[in-house]
C-alpha cells in the first residue's frame, strides 16, 4: 500500500488484472488514511486503500464489518457502496476461477474484524494477527489478549500444520508454517511466547522482542526446513510459487498474488490483488 501506482504499474506490465482486494484490518500502516495519535505526526502519509479503489473504481475491498467503521473514519472517501463485509452468512469465501477459493476467517485480537484469508486451505495470508514467533499487539484500539488468545488457541490452532503462514510483517522471517507456529510460536494449547509477545511497533516498524524464547529465522531447525518444504510442494500442486492460479471456463488464465500487499512483496501492508490475464 506504500505505492500504489508503481504497483499498479507493474500488474499492467505483467498483463494482469486486479480484481479485488481484501484488507486484514483497519490500521493506517496497512490501508492508508488519517492516523490517530500519536502516528498523525508521522512525516509520511501511506495512500492505500482510498488511492486504490480510486485508481480501479470496478473493485470492491472485502473488508470484516468490525473494521469497516475504523477504515470509513481514516478514509471518508471508501463509501459503503465500495464494501463486502466478510465473515457473513452469504460471503464466507471469495472464488477465482474454477480452482481457487480463498476462505475469510475472522481472527479477532489485534483488532475486533481482523481476519485472515485462507487459500486453497493450503496458504494463509494472516495479517498482523500470526507473525513468525509471536503475534500482534493487543494494547491498541480495539485489541483483546483474551480475543486474541482464543484466535490464537482455538481458530488459527485448530488448522493444518502443512499450511504455510504468509504474515502482514516480514520481521526476521518472511514465511512459517502453522506447525512450526504451534512448536516454537503462539498457536495451540501451549501459546508458546504469547505471554511476550507485546508487539509490533507501527511506529518504528520492528518488533518488541521481549524473550529470548521467541523464534527467529536462524532459529528454525533443519526438520522444520524440511517441514516447510513439504507444505510448498503441497502448494505448488495447485499454484505457482508466490501466487495461486487457475483457469476459467473460458480458457483465461488468472493469477493471484499471495502476498500480505497488492502484488507478491511480503510484509508491508494488509491488501491482497487477484489478477487476470491472458498467459
């Protein structure tokens, strides 16, 4: 979300197409807008989400209602008309072509309608409420530890160990697996780390490390490199790297990034594009 137009820039490049975008959740180092105090005297303005309904006005943000009022108060301009609340009776997932499907799950926590986006049930998009070794913070607006302690427990927890864990934040580790997360990280009955896990800063863009328990990318074990190689071969069996895929009925081929941003850079904003075009 940081350009936006030099995104957007690179998808035309590539023959792609955005087709929509869906937000993890509300904060301003994600979706852009006014920040609230005291990030509004910070000397940069991230665009985000406003600039790019504004640059693509056939698109909708899938955005969970929880969030939606924080984003209209920072960005005036995303009107209603633009929003499909997720985690609802009647949009639970998101369908691209004929072999993906991203399914929305609804991780409250770091925010009250952060939600993660669940691909193919083999890659997940998880926002700023799992990063590699510990989690998001819970002392901003609209954080719960409680919440975030059953997301972490009982939601994310409760998924396969294959699936691969793409974070909103690249600190230290671009990706993990939900395995690794429940052996070294804050998933499962252990929430190994949660109890130090108080934060990520917006501000200085780092991590809070308050425990030398907590895991870091020179941490992870040989095993647990053969781990993440098997849950990418399973990715790979129905994408390409970095991206899922498919074919419509049509015959036109489709791309998605599955990256935290607009395109495949990880770890620095909460926007995801599906892209279409010819192959």
């Amino acid at each position: 979300c940081w350009d936006v137009d030099g995104i957007l820039s690179v998808i035309r490049r590539e023959g792609y197409r955005v087709v929509a975008t869906l937000v993890t959740h509300y904060h301003f180092d994600h979706v852009g807008g006014a920040p609230p105090p005291p990030y509004d005297t910070l000397p940069i303005k991230v665009s985000g989400l406003a600039t790019l309904l504004k640059r693509l006005p056939h698109i909708k943000a899938y955005i969970h209602p929880l969030d939606i009022p924080y984003i209209q108060q920072a960005n005036p301009s995303v009107l209603t008309s633009r929003i499909v609340p997720t985690c609802t009776e009647t949009t639970t997932t998101l369908n691209l072509g004929a072999r993906t499907t991203i399914r929305f799950i609804h991780c409250p926590g770091h925010t009250p309608g952060s939600q993660a986006m669940l691909v193919n049930e083999c890659r997940l998009l998880s926002g700023d409420t799992l990063l590699c070794g510990l989690c998001g913070r819970t002392d901003l607006a609209g954080g719960s530890k409680a919440e975030m302690e059953h997301t972490l427990r009982h939601v994310l927890g409760g998924l396969d160990d294959h699936i691969v864990v793409m974070p909103g934040h690249n600190y230290g580790s671009e990706w993990s697996t939900i395995g690794i997360e429940k052996d070294k990280g804050c998933l499962g009955e252990d929430l190994v780390g949660f109890g130090y896990m108080h934060g990520h800063s917006h501000n200085g863009g780092t991590h809070q490390m308050l425990s030398s328990d907590i895991k870091s990318s020179s941490d992870i074990k040989s095993s647990d490199t053969q781990s993440l190689r098997s849950s990418v071969d399973t990715v790979r069996s129905t994408s390409t790297a970095g991206s899922g895929g498919g074919n419509d009925k049509n015959g036109s081929s489709w791309s998605l990034s599955l990256s935290s941003t607009l395109t495949t850079t990880t770890g620095t904003g909460s926007y995801m594009s599906g892209k279409r075009g010819k192959k």
